[in-house]
C-alpha cells in the first residue's frame, strides 16, 4: 500500500516544492543537499571499512561455504556491471537478482526527481499563466498524504507479518546467524554508530538542537523502514512524521526527503564496504590503498540513483567487487543474511534523510530572520529637522514662532546682519 503512492507522492511533492521556492533558495538548498549527503556518505563508508579491518568478520571463514552448504549452489546471476548501472536507470529492464529464479523490476526514481524538478522550476517561470498547474499538483499531493494517514493505521498489523515471514522462511536461522555472526555484527555495529553518533553530532553541529528529540518524532517511519526494507515505502510516513512531529517546512521536507531517498544511502554505503572488505577477507586478499580508495568512490557514486527496494544493494556490491577484481560467487553468502542486515541499512539510511531535512530547514529559517532583521535596520524613518532648516543661512532672515520667552526679546535680534 505504501508503495502504492510513491510514484505520485514523489512528482507532486518535487513539483509543488520546486514551485513554492525561488530559484535562488532552490540553488542554495540543492547545493547544502547534495554537499550533506556525498559528505555523509563518504563518512559511513571510511567507518565500514575501518571496522571491516578492525574486526575482521571474514578471517577465517573460508570454511562458510561448506558449512552453509552454498558451495554447490551456482553463481549469482548478476549481469556485468555496465548492464547493472544501466539497470539502475531503466525503468523497462527487469533483471535477475542474486537469487536464482527471482525477479525484480523498480520504477525510475531518479529520472523522476530529475523531471519534477525541472517541470516545478518551469512552472515557477510561468508565472501567473502556471499557477493552476501548481494548485492542481499541490492539492494531489495532499489527497496523496490523506492516503498516507489511512495506510499508518495499518502499518503495525503490517510489520508483524512482514518480518515474521521472513524469520520462518529460515531453515536454520542459528546456524545461519552464528556461521556469519562476526559480518552481521561488524555492519549492524557500523549502523549504530553512524545512525547513533555521527549522523546526530552533524546534526547538532549544523543546528545547535537536540537530535534525540528530533528522531523521537520519527518512530513511525523507523519501524516502517525495518519491516520493508524500502527506503521509498517509507517516504510517504517519513514526510508525514517530519512536518506533524518535527514541524519542517513543507516545502523544504517535499523537495528533499524524495531526493535523499534516491542519492542518500548511508546505511546501504556501510552494508556494501562492509560486505567487500569480508569478501576480502575471505578469499584472503589483503586490500591495498588503491582498492580501499575504489571501494569508497564506487560505495559513494553507486549509491546515486540505487533503487530503494528490498536487496537493491546488492548489484551495487558486485560493482564494488568487479573494480577491485574479486570473485562475485561468495555474494551468496551476503544473501544468506540480507535481510537480518538491510534492515538497519534501511532506517539509517532514512534517518540520514530526515535529519538532512532537519538541518535546511533550519538553515533557511535562519536566513529568512537574518535577512527580516537587515531590512529592519536598513528602514530608517525620515523626520523633519526644523533646526536644520532654520540654521540654513545666516543672510536670510527667519520669523522665529511666536512664543511669551521670546515676545520680550529685543526686535533687532530677529533681523539677519544685513
């Protein structure tokens, strides 16, 4: 049901954002956007590797593939890397996962940010003759969000069966979580401490307010990300949950929060660095410099336009795998365990979102007073100066008012030197 009313939640909100701001807050807005996100997720993925080496989840595993009896299972089905990427941006291509005999298909996510935006910034240049349009976008925006309220009713009953699904699919869901205990560990310890620390601290440094308080209004989409594993199902209760609890502009929530859960994967960018440092680890291939640096660049730049889906992660780490030149066959391994992990990738990687539209908006309501307070300084009231106007020249002679001091004074004080 949530996915239901992304694809109209996504163009309505870009265009009724970019329409409701002018185009120079739209630049200044999109350039702290897209600043805060590379920056974040540049920073998840330096920690996944850092804690990739320092508890080295894949030393000593070489034995997985025996024990999870996955040694005969044949190779993923993944399609090279150039066809990945061009998956990532067709809308019309359905392609095999990791998972033999499943298919997946996602709509065009980032095509549909791009065209939004474009359409809301020409409608703004309309003027006068585009207003109907932006009224009409604005009002199904809203209709789309009334939808949203209805759904949140249901979300708890939801929850339950989409997780409990999952844990009785598991055939031996403890040997499973002990054979690959140290990986699961290593990226939900990753997730902790870039959703926990770093991603709070950014924002308290950004804004000088507490980031507990602001992700307590958030619960809703948290669990919601953790049932579907889908940052794009959980937009619709994350831009409700951030205007009602959070109180962030409307504007600003439905011109970021659909970009950032296109380009900003923080949580999916620890998952992917995580998972090819233990594939590393466990073909015993020490990484060197200019591998560590390729898994950082591709972990940033694949997550641009990533699909928001359950298991989306997963072509991206084949990429990552291809650039360094290690074997895609163990990604079997990583599935085995999919779904316990893209759940927290999920909530920070929405958490990275709301808190990156906490901090415009506080950004912008803090231009906004700088900029009321300089025309309050610069309005200046004009006052008649009768003194000056009296002491203009001393050849001219004035009639100074009639006043009882002055009525006694001698006359010839009135007359000017002439």
């Amino acid at each position: 049901m949530l996915r239901m009313v992304i694809l109209p939640l996504v163009v309505c909100s870009l265009v009724s954002g970019a329409a409701s701001l002018d185009t120079r807050s739209l630049g200044r807005l999109g350039g702290i956007a897209v600043a805060y996100f590379l920056g974040t997720t540049l920073l998840a993925s330096g920690l996944a590797v850092a804690l990739g080496f320092i508890i080295r989840p894949g030393a000593g595993a070489s034995a997985l593939n025996t024990q999870l009896e996955l040694q005969g299972r044949p190779a993923p089905l993944l399609p090279p890397p150039s066809r990945c990427l061009r998956m990532m941006t067709d809308p019309a291509v359905l392609h095999t996962s990791a998972r033999a005999g499943e298919f997946l298909s996602w709509m065009n996510i980032l095509g549909l940010v791009l065209f939004a935006l474009v359409l809301g910034v020409a409608l703004k240049k309309l003027g006068q003759e585009g207003e109907d349009l932006i009224r009409f976008f604005n009002s199904f925006n809203e209709a789309t969000m009334v939808l949203v309220t209805w759904i949140m009713w249901y979300v708890p009953i939801g929850i339950m069966f989409l997780v409990g699904s999952k844990i009785v699919e598991m055939e031996d869901i403890v040997l499973l979580v002990t054979s690959l205990g140290k990986y699961i560990f290593a990226s939900i310890l990753g997730h902790i401490i870039h959703g926990g620390i770093i991603l709070p601290l950014i924002y308290f440094a950004a804004t000088r307010q507490n980031p507990y308080r602001f992700l307590l209004g958030l619960i809703t989409p948290f669990a919601t990300a953790f049932a579907t594993c889908s940052s794009s199902a959980t937009l619709p209760s994350m831009m409700k949950c951030v205007e009602e609890n959070n109180g962030v502009d409307k504007r600003i929530s439905r011109f970021i929060l659909p970009i950032g859960a296109t380009v900003n994967m923080d949580g999916a960018a620890i998952f992917q660095c995580m998972a090819a440092v233990f594939i590393a680890q466990l073909n015993n291939v020490d990484l060197n410099p200019g591998q560590i640096f390729t898994i950082l660049v591709t972990a940033t730049a694949s997550s641009v336009g990533a699909a928001g889906v359950p298991a989306g992660g997963v072509l991206t780490i084949a990429i990552i795998l291809e650039a360094i030149g290690l074997p895609t066959n163990d990604l079997s391994l990583i599935l085995a365990v999919d779904w316990i992990v893209d759940r927290t990738t999920t909530v920070v990687n929405v958490e990275g979102d709301a808190l990156g539209a906490g901090i415009l908006n506080y950004l912008n309501e803090k231009d906004k007073k700088e900029r009321e307070q300089e025309l309050k300084e610069v309005t200046v009231e004009a006052v008649a100066n009768n003194k000056s106007e009296a002491e203009t020249s001393p050849l001219v002679t004035h009639k100074n008012p009639v006043s009882n001091t002055s009525s006694t004074a001698d006359p010839e004080s009135k007359e000017s030197v002439l």
